[in-house]
C-alpha cells in the first residue's frame, strides 16, 4: 500500500539506502529496548514514563516528515494514518501504544530498505566481478590497463582463473570457459579458435587471446545486470491496483474514524480503530514477493523483464512455439542427396555456392557439409534471398537456384512427374527437402533432418499439467515435417509452410482480452512475434542482442523445461499475492472487531498490528525458495 521513498539507482544510490537502513535499525533497537525496560518495570523507564515519552515523540518526528512529504506529492500514504494515529496517541499521553506505532512503521521502513538494500547489492556484487585491469596485446607487447581503456578490436589476454573482461572472438588458445554466471549452467564450455565468448565468463583451463567486439555497457554481462535492475522496478498490475486501493482505504478509514467519534465521543475507541488500519505489510510484502520470483528467476537463468510480464506469467492459457531451434535441436544434419544427373556433388557443391551469403539454418547445414567434404567453394554473383522460401545467384553465368517446391515452380523450373513424386517420398517421411536447379532444369535435392530436443516432450506434458489450455507450433517447414513434431509431442495444433509475415497473423488470431498467450522462439528470426505476444519468451537468448531486446522473458540456458518452471513461478508469486490480501484483510476485520468489542484497547490494538504486520511478509519470504 505504502511507496517508501526509496532511491532506485543500483550503482550510485546503495550507500545511501544502507544509511538509511541502518538508521532504521537504530531506532527499532531504540524502540524496542526502551519498550523491553517499560514492560520489565524498571523504575527509571516505568515509573516516570519521561523515556516512553521521549522516544515516542521523537520516532513520530519521521512519521510526520514522510506524511508531509507525500502531501506536497499529492499522494496518500499510510504514514498520514499513522501520523493521525501517533497524534491522537501523543495528546492522550498513550505512550506505549505510540511506541508499539513506531515500532511497526519503522520495521516495515527498515524491512523495505533491506529489501531494497538487498536487490542493490546484488546488482552491484555482480558490477564487482568486473577486472580492474586487462591484459591487451598491441603491437607485439603485452600491457596491463585499466578496463575502461580497452577498444574494441583489441587482443585480449585471459589467462586461467581470470575474467573475460569483453564480448569477443577467440583468435589464439583453447579453453574450458565456465558461463555459471551468466547461464546458471555448472558445466564448463570448450572455446577454440573462432569461437564467440562473453564477458565475466571465467577461464576454467588453458589462456585465451580474445578479440574484442563489444565493450562496456555494451556487453552482454552488462546488458542482463541492467534488466534485472529494470525489471525489479517495473511494477505488476496487481501492485498498481493495491496502491489505488489504498488511497480509497485510508481515506475511508479517516471518515469512518471521524464518524465513530462524532457518534460515540469515545477517543480511546476511535484511536484503537486507527491504530489497527495502519498496518504496512502490503506495502512491503508485495513488491518483496515480485522482487524475490524475478531474483529467482534470474539466479536459474531466466531474466523476467518485470513484474508485468511475472504476473502476465500467471494468466497464460496459450503457448504458441517456433519448431526449428526451440523446440528442435535447430541442428539440422544432411541425411542424403538425390541427383537426377548422376553427380551428387555437383548438386551439394551448387547448393553451398548459393548458400554462402544467407544466415539461415539449412544453409548454414549445407556449407557445413560442403566444407566436411573438402570442397572449393566459388563466389557466385548477384545473389538473392527471399525470406522463408529460397535463394538465387549466378555462377559462371549460370542461374542457380535452391529452395522449397512452390517456390521453384514459381521460378519456372521444369520437373518431371517422377522427380515430383521422388520428392514428396521425402516430404511425406517427415524430411526437409531443399532442391537444386541450374538454369531452369532441376538437378536435385538435399534431404535433411532435425531431431527433437530430449526434454521437450515432458516440458509440453508439464506444461499441459500447469493448466495451460492450447499448445500451438508454429513453422516455416512443409506440412509433413510439422505433422511429425507435433504428433510426437502431442501439440494441440500446428501451422507450416509459413512465412514471418504468416506466422506473426496466425499469432494474432490467439491474442484476446481474457487470458494471455505466450509466444516461444529464438529470438531473432521470432523478433516480431515475440513483440507482438503478450509474453514474448527468447529460448537461449545469451549472446543475441535481438532476443534480449525482443523479449519480456529471456531464457539464457536452451532449455525447454525452464518454461513449465517459469509458469509455476508465475502461479506462486501470485498465490503468495492474493493471501497476502487475504491476511491482511481478516486481521484487519478481526482488529476492528476487537476494538469495537473493547477487547482490545489502544495499546492492545498497536500491538495487535504489529504482530499481525509480519505474516505477510514471511508469507513473501517463501518465494525466495
């Protein structure tokens, strides 16, 4: 209910929050020490009351300073209750229920600083890992310098145990690079020649020289400690909503004080009553709740943007997949090649001359396959690409062309019956057939397959299990292919043959107002229907710039089974939420009812709210399991 004014910068702002921390428990120690020496009757403190007195007064001072404070912001806030409150108790000379007040402000303050505290400093323990100094190679000698003086396209030097200071390329070396902090993932990764690493990665064996590409703040390391940053400051509907109630319920609670006062005349009873509602456990255990599910998260290698997307998490009853790279390998291997002419490596050799200016998956496969085997590869000429259906280039002045059927035929390649009929043998067993023309004759094809990750069919079961209504795949393959995966995984529903333009309508056709659909991909062919979800989730998002960017979640590890994780994360942070509420409102009607029954008087209700204060925030405690 209550928005602490609570600095947000992690890096420039965690001196001050911990002073004001710190302080905080001083003045619980204080309160609390001076409540123990009262109750114990110590002559000094009990007789006189003067220390009672004094503490209360001067605990009350920061009440009052944090109510005006809103004020002059045009807000209310739950410290204009207390400030009401600890008025009415300070002109009724009710110490001890003033002192039981503060208490309970300044723990609920305190308990909101070391939750701040706590989300800053682990932001900036990890800013910590960052070298001080960096080996770099120029000119034939090695130098140390300070990181901020490294340029990109410098050699850098990582020897065993140290940092990668850079996103870069591995020009010299092999080594086992541990990627934990980054990933969460215990195993070592081999890095060699050619190989991309990324920054605060550790040298686990062996030295590397690493070319550095991307620096500072452009790092990936550095790009995921800002969105966990963002995300712990984005606010979840369902906060925004609680702190409009809020508004509503202290306004109220002031009127229904000054009523019950204006009927009864009895101060004692109205004072009860407003020392019950002054409760600041919601205002602290919501925003803990989310802070500790995107902690979480983030520690097992999935950054969720913001507490948005965490509640948006719970509500997900579709998820609509990409198949090649998510919810298969994405490997795709050459199982064979057919040649109409008698000369299979003359089909592969003109395949992979096509193939070598595109990024897409099978040509990469192709080129792969074509360099296996040792073949010289020619640069063709004016090369063209047409997204999700082929490639076309010109070879010694030939025309070659490569592609799915339809798109062949509509370049006006002559095939026989029997070639057609060879080809969809292929297709109808579930394989990836990329043909082959040169000029306008078809020479061949190149069937390829992609095998199912290990895990992705338990995850759909999981998935299934956790209440999610519809599994969609979406896919540019053929139909057969598409048929196959799905039929294994047992998938609701599927489309192929699609382009990005088809895939991000058909997406569209499953949004509504009731329930939130979550799209899964790569996060780079899947950019624009990831933006367009309601959940966009970037299945391996480490080192890609696009998905991070493109994405609300994003899952560093290519592991399908963190999506029915991040689901019952989801389904727990807001269970937590909702019996938060709960609690808080039957203590809330149970105080009241307490007081008007003068079972509990002022003192008895500023002690009932501060016990009561904390069943909330333990409830939250929970998440961070």
């Amino acid at each position: 209910m209550l928005q602490r004014e609570i600095p947000n910068s992690p890096s420039s702002q965690e001196g001050k929050i911990k002073l004001f921390l710190h302080l905080n428990y001083l003045l619980c120690l204080a309160l609390v020490a001076t409540l123990l020496l009262y109750l114990l009757r110590v002559p000094f403190f009990y007789e006189g009351q003067a220390t009672l007195m004094g503490v209360s007064v001067f605990a009350t001072i920061f009440v009052f300073i944090s109510a005006i404070r809103s004020l002059k912001e045009k807000r209310v806030s739950i410290d204009l209750l207390a400030s009401i409150a600890l008025a009415v108790s300070l002109i009724e000379r009710e110490w001890l229920s003033a002192v039981f007040i503060n208490l309970m402000i300044t723990s609920a303050r305190a308990f909101a600083y070391y939750v701040k505290a706590r989300s800053h400093s682990a932001i900036n323990s990890l800013l910590k890992l960052k070298p001080e100094k960096v080996k770099v190679e120029r000119d034939g000698s090695i130098i140390d310098i300070p990181i901020a003086s490294v340029k990109v396209g410098d050699l850098v030097i990582v020897e065993l145990g140290g940092r990668v200071p850079v996103d870069g390329v591995v020009e010299y070396g092999e080594a086992e690079v541990d990627l934990s902090s980054l990933t969460g993932e215990s195993l070592p990764v081999l890095k060699a020649r050619g190989d991309k690493v990324l920054s605060f990665s550790t040298v686990s064996t062996g030295n590397l020289k690493i070319r550095a590409e991307k620096i500072g703040g452009e790092t990936m390391f550095e790009k995921i400690v800002s969105l966990i940053g963002q995300a712990q400051q984005n606010k979840a509907p369902i906060y925004t909503t609680i702190n409009k109630f809020a508004n509503y319920y202290i306004i109220f609670t002031l009127l229904g004080a000054l009523t019950v006062y204006l009927i009864s005349h009895n101060i004692s009873l109205v004072l009860g009553l407003l020392l019950v509602s002054c409760a600041d456990d919601i205002a602290v255990a919501t925003p803990l709740a989310l802070m500790a599910a995107i902690t979480h998260s983030a520690k097992h290698g999935s950054i969720v943007k913001g507490g948005d997307f965490l509640e948006g998490l719970s509500k997900v009853k579709t998820i609509v997949f990409d198949k090649t790279g998510t919810l298969t390998k994405g490997g795709l291997k050459v199982e064979r090649i057919i040649s109409f002419t008698n000369k299979p490596d003359e089909v592969l050799k003109i395949a992979a001359v096509v193939s070598s200016f595109s990024t897409h998956p099978i040509a990469k496969t192709i080129i792969a396959e074509a360099k296996r085997q040792k073949m010289a590869l020619p640069q063709p000429e004016k090369f063209e690409e047409y997204a999700g259906r082929g490639m076309s280039a010109f070879l010694e002045g030939k025309k070659i062309t490569t592609g799915k059927l339809p798109f062949l035929e509509a370049m006006g390649i002559k095939m026989s019956a029997k070639e057609k009929a060879r080809i969809d043998e292929e297709i109808t067993g579930g394989f990836n057939v990329t043909l082959v023309a040169q000029g306008n004759k078809l020479i061949g094809f190149i069937v390829l397959a992609d095998e199912i990750k290990p895990n992705a069919k338990k995850a759909i079961a999981d998935l299934k299990n956790l209440g999610i209504n519809k599994i969609v795949m979406l896919t540019g393959d053929n139909g057969k292919v598409a048929q196959k995966v799905a039929a294994l995984l047992e998938i609701d529903e599927f489309h192929a043959n699609l382009l990005p333009d088809d895939k991000l309508q058909y997406l569209q056709k499953y949004l509504n107002k009731k329930t939130k659909v979550a799209m899964v991909g790569d996060g780079v062919n899947d950019a624009p229907v990831l933006a367009a979800s309601d959940i966009g989730i970037a299945m391996g998002a480490i080192g890609t710039d696009a998905a991070i960017e493109a994405a609300d979640v994003a899952m560093m590890k290519d592991d399908l089974s963190q999506i029915p994780q991040l689901i019952k994360i989801g389904h727990s942070t807001m269970s937590v939420i909702h019996l938060n509420l709960i609690i808080w409102g039957f203590t809330n009607v149970l105080g009241f009812v307490l007081v008007f029954t003068h079972v509990l008087g002022p003192s008895g209700a500023a002690f009932y709210n501060f016990i009561t204060d904390f069943i909330p925030i333990v409830n939250s405690l929970r998440l961070f399991r």
